[in-house]
C-alpha cells in the first residue's frame, strides 16, 4: 500500500506534519546525469508558498529546501534524492480548541478514529503543508522531463472560483503570472478578488477548479487497463488535499454531447504525422497520450477552516461548537494550482520511464 | 507498474482479448475460508452481460464463468483464484475494416503507436469485454465484504443519459431492478427510451453518468496522502472504459458552495455515536472513510462506434473514412453500472485488509 | 505482498494446484513483438515435464500449454501472456492418509495452522507442480533476452546428490544433455545413479546442489541496496520449493578466503573493456553485473515424502504415524535445474527492463 | 521496484551517502500507538557503531539518531517515521586515488558502467554506512513485535571468522556480550582475537559467517510460494552488503543429510500444542512460519579495502594498482551481526502485519 509514496518508477515518498521539526521527501527512481541544485527546486516551492498575497494563507514559511542526497557535483548519481524543509513559523500556540474537537471537514475526525491518535497541531500529517513535498519532488520530475522530452510544457490555471468561471475566449497563459490567481483572464481575476473580499466578510470560503494542461508529451504513455495515464493522473489529483473530483478533457460534459461530436477525427498533417481535429478527449486515448495537448482539471472544496461557528463533537463524543481562528486560506484552491503541475510532471515522468521499460531501443515512434 | 493488475492486498490481474479464446484473472489476497462458487460470480456477471436490451451489444455471450484454483470443497484456501470466461461469440467476421485504419476515439492508433503492433478484432486487449472480469472479482470482493462487514452494501444507478437527469427526489432503488438502465427514476427511464432511440434513428451514440454508493461502510477505511480512499476510488473509475471524469460526494458542484454551507457538521446520535448532518464529502474525510454513505460517480463518454462516417487515418498514414457497423452499446454507459459496482466492492476489500494490517486487534472503532 | 506473483517489471502470477484441473500464470510486463508460439514454451516445460526417467516422480503429465492471452499472429502485443496447463493425471485415489495427518517436512502444518484449509490433494497449492509455471514464464524471459541480448545464454547443472560432488575439473556442459541429472561429470552421474538405486531401496531420499550460470550479461544489471541483482536471485531461488539455501559465486567458501584472495581483481582486456582475472564475486558487485558469469547455487533438501514410517500428529492433535506411499521423486533437486534456469531467466528479463527505465537512450555502457 | 525501499506493508526507505551530509530513512507502516523515542532506537545503534573496538574501522561516528516526524507525544500516529543521522566524521581529505580507480570488490566498476557517474567519496551510496539506517528502522520494528507478541526474541551471533567456527556445544548466548565479536564461545573469541591480528599483520583481511535467530515466532508468518519468510529473509540478507550466500535452517548441509533424518517429525506437546523433534527446517515448512525457532545465516566475504596493492584499471581503462590505505574494518562481517538481527526484525515485522491482512480477526491460530 502506497500510503505516503507516489509513483512507480519515479517515485517519492513524503514525511512530516505541518508543525513537526521538518516536512520532506525521498525521491527514488530519479535518472543518473541529471543536472539538479537546490535553486532548482526552490523555483517551484517559491510558487507554492505560503503568504504571498492577502488571498493566501499568512503563514510565514521560506520553504528553504536542502538536498541531502543523491547528488554529486551538480550531477544526480541514480541514488535517492532526499529533500528536507525545516518548518520555521510553526507557532506554539495554544491549540486548545482544535486539540479536542473535530473540525468538520477535516481529517481530524476520521484520524483519530482509525489510528486513536493525532497530532492536531496545524491537522499534523494532514495538513496541506505536506503539498511542499509534491512540488519538490515535481521540480525534480520537471528537469527529467526538460532533458529527455525538450519540447514539453506543464502549465496550469486557476479556472474557477466560486460560481465564477473564466472565459475560455480570454484565455492567456501569460496573465497567470500576473495575478495572485493563476488566473488565465484578466477581466476574472479583478472579479475573483471582489469576489474573495465578500467571501472573508462573511466569515466563509470558496471553492474552485484548476486545470492542468500539459503539451509536448510524447505518444505513448500510459499502460493499458489499470495503469492508464489518465487513471494515474486522477489518482494523483484526488491526492492532494480538499480535491472532490477530477476530469480528463472534456470530462463530464461528455454526458452531455452527441456521440458523433465527441470524439476526436484524424487527419494527416503537413509533418506525415497524425493531425487530431479536435481534443475532446483530453490527449489520451485508451490510457494513453496521443500526442494531443493533456487536460486535467480538477475541483477543491471551499476551505473548511472559517472563522465562523460550526457544530461538532468532542473526542469524547460531546456535542460542542468550534471555530477556527487560525491563518487559512480563505480559498485553498489557490495554491493547488502549481501542486496539480507537480502531480502532473511526476506522473509524467513515471510513464516515461515505464515507457522506456517497455519499449526499449526498439521504440516503434522513434 | 500495475498495468494489469488492480489493488494491493486484495488484488487481480486480468487478461485476455475479446475476440480471444477466454478472458479471465487471478484473484489474490482472498482471504480462507470464504464460501465460494461459481454461482456467487455468475450472478454478478449476469447483470453485465450483453444482449440483454436492445440497448446494448446484441453480441451473445453467456460469460460462463469458471473457478479453475483456490477453492476447495466449497471454500477458498488463500490460494489465487483463478476465474476464466470462454468467448463464445467471436464472430469470425471479415475485419478489413478497422484491421487497417484507426477508429476515433478508441485506443487503435495509440496503441498502435506505441506497440506497433495491435489485435484489432473488437478491439482487442482494449475492449469492455475486459469488464466482465472485474465484475468476476468484485463478485469475491462482495463476498468477503458480506461476510466480515454485514451491514455493507452496494448499489449502483445510472443517473444522466445525455442531458437527461434524473430526479433525485423521485430516486427509488427498487426500480434500478425494473428497467434495462439501472434507472432509479422510473418516469426517467421512460425518457430515455425515447431519447436513445432518437440516438440510435440519429446513427449517433450517448454519453451517460453513473452513481455508485456504499452504505454501512465502517469508518477508518483509506490510508492517509497517497492510498486516499478517494484517490483509490477515482483511479478505480478511471480505469474503467470510456471514463472521462470522477467525483466523491458534491464533487464539482463543490466549487460553487459557500464554504459554510459544503461541510459536514457532527452532532452525537441516539447511539452514542457521531452523526453527520449532511454527506457533502460523500463519506471520506481525509482520504479516510467517516462511516457516511460513501458517493462517487462517473461519466462514460458517448460510444465512439457509431454506424456513421467519420474522418480517420490508417496504418500507412493516408487519410481514410470508416463507419463501424458491427455490434455496439449506443450507449456504454448503461453496462457500465455493475461495473463501477465491482470496482468498488475491490477497492473496499482492498482497504479492509489494509486496515486490518495498519490497525490489528488493537483497532480503537472496535 | 507478493504472494502470487514474480517480478516487478517482467513478472508473472501463477494460479493452481497440484490435482486441480489446470494450473497456469499470466505474464505481464512481457515487451511488444517478440515472437512467441506454444512450442516455444513446451520445449522449456518438456525439460522438467516428470516421468521421464526412474529417477523422477512416474506421475505422467503432458504439461502441454496453451497460450490464451497476449499474442496476435505470432507476436506479443503488450498485453498480459496467459497459460494454461491442464492438470491430467490427477488421480482421483483415496487421499485418507494425507487428509488429517500432517507430513513432516511438508507445508502441511503450517498452511492448516495459518489457513485453517488447506487442499490436501497432492499438496494442492505448495506442490512442486507450480513450477512448471515458473518454467513456462521462464521461456518467455528467454525469448526476450534472446532477442534483446544475442549472446546471454543460462544454463543450469546438478552439482551435488547426497554428499558426492562434482570435479569441476571434469566439468563438461555437452554431459549434461546425456544423463538424467543434469551432470556435467560423465563419472558422477554413474556414481549418482548407483547412489540413488541405494536411497530407494533404503526407503530414503537425497538432497541435491543445484548450479546456474549466466554468461553474456552485460553490465549494469541490478539496482543498488534493496533491489541488488543478487538479492532477487537469492530469493527467486529460495522460493522453489524445498529449497534451504542459496550462494552467489565463492558463496559460504568466501569465509574462509584470505580477504587478498577473494576480490577479483581487473586488466585491460584486448577489447579495451575490462577483463577480471577471477570471478570470486560471481560476477555481480554491489548488486549490479560487472559482465562476468553469474553464477548462483542453491540447495534442494531431500524430498520429504518417502515410503517409510515418519512421527506426527493430525488435524485434532493426536499422535499418529505416516508412510507416503504415491508418486514422489527421491531426489526432487533434480528437476530443479530447468526450475532454477527459468528462475535466472525471469530475473535478469525484469532487470534488463528496469535498467532500460533507469538509464533510458543515453546508456553510458552503449 | 524497490531499489532504496525494503518492506511491503512495514516498510522503510533509505538514503545518503558515506560522505554526505547525512544518512537516514523514512519508516512508514508503523501501527498507531507504539512507544517510541530517540533512545529506543540509539539503543541499537550504538550496538553497530564504529570504533568500538580495534576490530571495526576507526571512523569515529555518533550515530546520533533524530526523529523528524511521525511520533506524537510519545506515540506513532501512523504517520511515517522520518529518522536522520548525521555524518561527523567524514574526512575531507584527498580521495586522489580512489577517485578515478576502481577498488576490486567492490561497487566503484559497476556503479560507475551503470550509472556514467560515481559518488566516490567512502563508497557514497555502497558504504556499509547505509546500514545503519537499517539498524534504525529494525529498532521500530523491534519495538512493534515487542508489543504485539510479547514472546518473540531476535538474536545474532559471528559463529564463523576465516576458518574458525564456532562449537555449537560451547554455545552461550550471554557470552556474544562480552567479546568484539558477538561470538557465543568464549574460547572461540580469543582465537579469532589472535587470528584478525594476523590478518591485520598480512595486510589481508578476513570473512565470516553470521547466525541470527528469532525465537517465540508465532505459527504463520509468511505467505505461500513468492511471499516465503525464506525468500523474504534470504533476499534481506543478501542485501546487506559483503554478503555472498544465506541459509535457513541445514541449509547447504541439506544436500548430505539422507532424506529420513531430515524433516522434522512432530509429537504432541504437554501444552497440546506440536511439538517438533528436531528443527533442520529452521522453523520455516513451505514459506510459512511453523512457531519453532527460526534460524538464518548469511556469509560475509572479506573487507575489499586492505592496505595492499592490487591490480585495476582507472575510469579512463588504463592498467593501474591500487592500495586503499582508509579506515576500514578487517572482517567487516562483525558489525554485520546487529544488522542481520535488524533485517529479521523488519521481515518478520512486515509478515506479522500481512498475516493481520490475510487472516484477520477470524485467525485460526487463536
């Protein structure tokens, strides 16, 4: 049972709870000859850290990332890649009111139900905190990638918050960097912050989806039947924290659309290759990559922490009230968005790697 | 990689092609002592089977299914379980058709692509027919269930044919018994027989949206971060044919609650134990399971087989029409219920056992 | 837990017991368009087919395959390979002695301790019939090696019966084809016959040291601490049946070695590649091949059943004697030998394709 | 698979390098509520320090032990263990001639062809030095079966250095206390003092053989055919470094002994329970566990590294000599002792909680 490593053949392995000594991962199956330094990985944690706009939460952590292993003069040596982030801002506070009660929607309940312990401290090992690691160990997937598939492109938005989606015709890559959204629209991002200042006035929190889209990826990854790209894919997403759903391409919109419109008809390009004349199916065919862009997006819940009454119960059964007062992020979905890129590059990689297993020097693509 | 095998302890491996001799898997991880018999499997199977509506395939079938190992006088021994199912109606047609060119939509041109080499009659390794099997070892799965967990059931239902959904306040499990949809809405069913007609006079095809719950299922099921309950749910559904998309419990309606209105707040029940006053999480906090009704549900995409010209490109790379007129499921969807029934059953069992491991006797719910 | 399967990327499940109506495996992982037909798997399985000489058990099987799965006009295809072999002569005998009485130096005790069944029909599951499946997937490995690594040739030798070895100065491969023993010691193996014809009439059995060597391996398979070469050799090999111990090139020897005699120490070939001037380490170095031979012994204790009067108890505790009258083999290392190649076979297959993910096209060996 | 990861269910992974900043593994499958604190491990990792005697090398390492996650005031939450050690004494002096020769027997040739790219600096990841976070994650596992089998001992002893082995007669557990070596015969321990010195004297250096023993196993430890305890264990032992072969019980000595003295016979004891009449099993019939002491041994070949030239090539394939003049340990096999006793307590650990998987609360063993 996989329950704190991810992947096959790249893989990685967490450990650390959000207010422990240290959070950090071990990332095995990672290539030998790859260039690899700590600025690497910092890029990406940078991305994902925490209090960098008033819509995140004001935990003040550097997210400092150390190698401890695995590379030798700038070179990876095919050894485990161990990873460490030393939590500095975790407060000693008093955590009274979380430390006996059940916050609804969390894992506080089912935790302590099944193992009869937990370390509430900042919801310990449940804490989205453990999504640093993903992002470490992703960057790490992303430089395998760069050398062996230069072409490939991992990117995502932020494609909805709340009932407020983006409008597809707006879309522009480079208006993600500009706003504290990832939001691919302009026009939606002024309206999401609108949108999230009434969201904390009333005490509550929203949800949204992400997409993640990944171009470039070579035809023929993904395994038939039950290690399928995409089932890889929506097992990662379902992964990370407060995820509900997750959907390939089209995804359920397809209930909805004519048979003879929704798959995707082949023509020849000017290059000999195959040329697909629509892409409702996501860039993947049967489990595997098609060569067609891969799209993924997926759904977090609206943050269960509020600052707000709820009912609840006390771990000796007590009905009681909570509410929490501690920093959150009024919209968590936020910073999934690059925690979903580094999902996506660590599948990637893994079904590279497979694919190399499987198919070898006789690749039939190349 | 777990390219045809699915789950940990309790797990199988599939194999076979559909216009092969038989398809089967192996079973493992079944705990002793279990009553076991070919009849228990074949009930299952039976909901499954083809050409049973006009609705679906009118491929004839018997899907006889064999128990070849693991059983003795009448009860398995932890030994493999090995199940085979003759193809019986493999028609030995011409299949000049798609022998040569890729069929939109279908894994042809990716694995193809990939293993240069591919058995195109029905599909092959890639056709639905490889279901059959899963619902064979989701028949050992409910097996173990019913027996450690008696309380557990679960049941599954189509709930959307195109864009018709069903009511749920009309929802009556009763009926999912009384018409060839697994439709609990029985003014529903009637509209979608009207409407599949129209899709079939319209030589198009439908996509369809399924709904698979868990009642009784005892808290503490899933392991933390990465053998999330949810994630192992949704690779689960994705692996099944012509998925496109998952959710657990509100899913991607979840994106557009107010956070105060999408948790799930707890109050003690008459019996001492925790009451949930809502299921917005469809019964996983946490990766774990809470002891709620556990909801997910899944959209099939529309058959890409239609009896209608599409544009394609054949093994050679010229650009080709093809119109499939063989034995097809309009809409695939429909057989997909005891399907995502089984998947659930295995990944259930799965956790089980899991959990029995990571808890033992000390188990605190006990 | 593997319990039924082999392998990690190359691997395989086998299903079956000894007096069921079939036995077989299905072989994942196995690369596309290696050719593949049932004569070449029965050739291998025709090797350790019994009744083929007095020395062997007179159970009379075909152990004729059948392939059901995975091969498309004579190529694999990717998908998983399923064999079959029908179990034939299973007599339908009265099992009473064996049914309640445990047999010392059997499983029985400990499958009935730990299951609480056990199919007692032969052995059922932990009869040395389940090798024939090893042997069947162990073709598939060599026609793989074959067809990626021309030069690699396994091949296996009895080295020891009861306490007369082998001179390896006498050493003759050819010899091995001529005698029933796999013995490459024309003198041995008449000694051996007559060593034998003295075990039986004295209602005894004898053990045995089975050899095997792989030659032509190129370097760089095996990975490092956990997943090294010869470990997985070392439990391939003790997961045959009666085996109590296995040794890598000087093996138990290399204790007695002065520490300046027992490394191998290295030149410049004529080639320009290394040349090592012994092979003490058995032709693997920190668990990765140097590209020597690998060379790996394991012991097969003597066969357990043998008709002579032996102290136990049965299933309710009483004590009672037993005398195994059927059809057994007083050497069972005998026909370990092709067991033991197929066993090589499959673990160099599954490290050949693990070195292609590791290391991919920029191989710094090629 | 499972290069840097051992386990399945009880599970750890290691990383770092001799050399490094830091060595250290991540435990996960650790049950809930077990006591744990940093003594409980530096415990036994002070039994494998170095530098103890003048028998083992004279790096002057700590072997301060840090738990970074996964223990809660006091208590495992289920979570996994994160254990870091840090290098003290790792010289940074001049590594000229190791860097570009290869030392004879050991990895620097095979790591180098596999990889393209070597941490040289005391063998980085192929140092013994990994081993002590094998010791570390034995401690837990100790600590586990300490609480959930109460009976169960783990013990080691050298019972082999060079030519001279111990005598079974003179055999006292407490003795392995009072001597470098872990040796159970006093007279035997002065012998071997004598005869390193004049190992040492040769510039040479020495093998050995190690015993390790579990007493008070329950029956059914283990899982049928390619789950066996003994492959489990064989593959362990083979993984440690230095190790050249393994046997459970007679082992090699199986092949000599006639079939009627060696199987155990069974009576009834005055518990009721079985009782055996010998154990040339090693407590082990057919994979699983038969609840009598469960006896291993694996030999370790001489330390590679002697102050005495030999002959090699560099990484450019001249002809060279080498003489590694670092600290090394003369028969490396002594501190092999606490790590074997880690190994068995990690596989027997692992077994016990995939017995909790299979069987259940229904277990027919008690």
């Amino acid at each position: 049972m996989t329950a704190n490593t991810f992947g096959n053949l790249f893989r990685f392995t967490t450990w650390g709870e959000s207010h422990g000594p240290a959070i950090g991962c071990v990332v095995d199956g990672v290539p030998p000859r790859l260039a690899l330094a700590e600025p690497d990985i910092q890029h990406w944690l940078d991305r994902r850290r925490p209090g960098q706009s008033k819509y995140t939460t004001q935990r003040r952590e550097p997210d400092a990332v150390r190698i401890l292993s695995g590379v030798f003069e700038g070179l990876t040596t095919g050894a485990p890649v161990s990873l460490m982030i030393e939590n500095v801002d975790a407060r000693s506070k008093d955590y009274g009111d979380i430390k006996d009660k059940f916050r609804p929607g969390h894992a506080d309940y089912t935790y302590w139900a099944k193992y009869g312990i937990r370390d509430y401290r900042g919801g310990g090992r449940s804490s989205a905190r453990e999504t640093a690691c993903r992002v470490a160990a992703g960057a790490i997937a992303r430089g395998l990638l760069n050398r062996d598939l230069p072409g490939l492109t991992i990117r995502g938005a932020l494609v909805q918050i709340g009932p407020h989606r983006v409008d597809d015709d707006k879309w522009d890559w480079a208006e993600t960097q500009n706003n504290p959204f990832w939001c691919p629209d302009e026009a939606m991002a002024a309206k999401w912050a609108d949108y999230l200042d009434g969201v904390r006035k009333a005490n509550s929190s929203a949800g949204a989806i992400i997409e993640i889209r990944a171009a470039g990826v070579p035809v023929g990854l993904g395994t038939p039947v039950y290690g399928k790209l995409d089932s890889d894919l929506a097992a990662a997403m379902v992964t990370i924290n407060a995820v509900k759903g997750v959907e390939i391409g089209d995804g359920f919109a397809a209930a909805e659309t004519p048979g003879h419109e929704a798959h995707d008809e082949m023509r020849r390009g000017d290059d000999g290759q195959v040329r697909f004349l629509s892409n409702h199916a996501g860039g993947i065919l049967g489990g595997i990559s098609s060569g067609q862009e891969i799209v993924v997006r997926f759904v977090v819940k609206p943050t269960s922490s509020m600052p707000r009454t709820s009912r609840t119960i006390d771990v000796e059964g007590n009905e009681v009230d909570i509410a929490t007062t501690g920093r959150h992020d009024p919209c968590v979905g936020i910073r999934a968005v690059p925690v979903g890129e580094a999902m996506m590059a660590c599948v990637l990689a893994d079904h590279w790697l497979m694919r190399r297993a499987e198919i070898g020097p006789a690749d039939p693509s190349t």
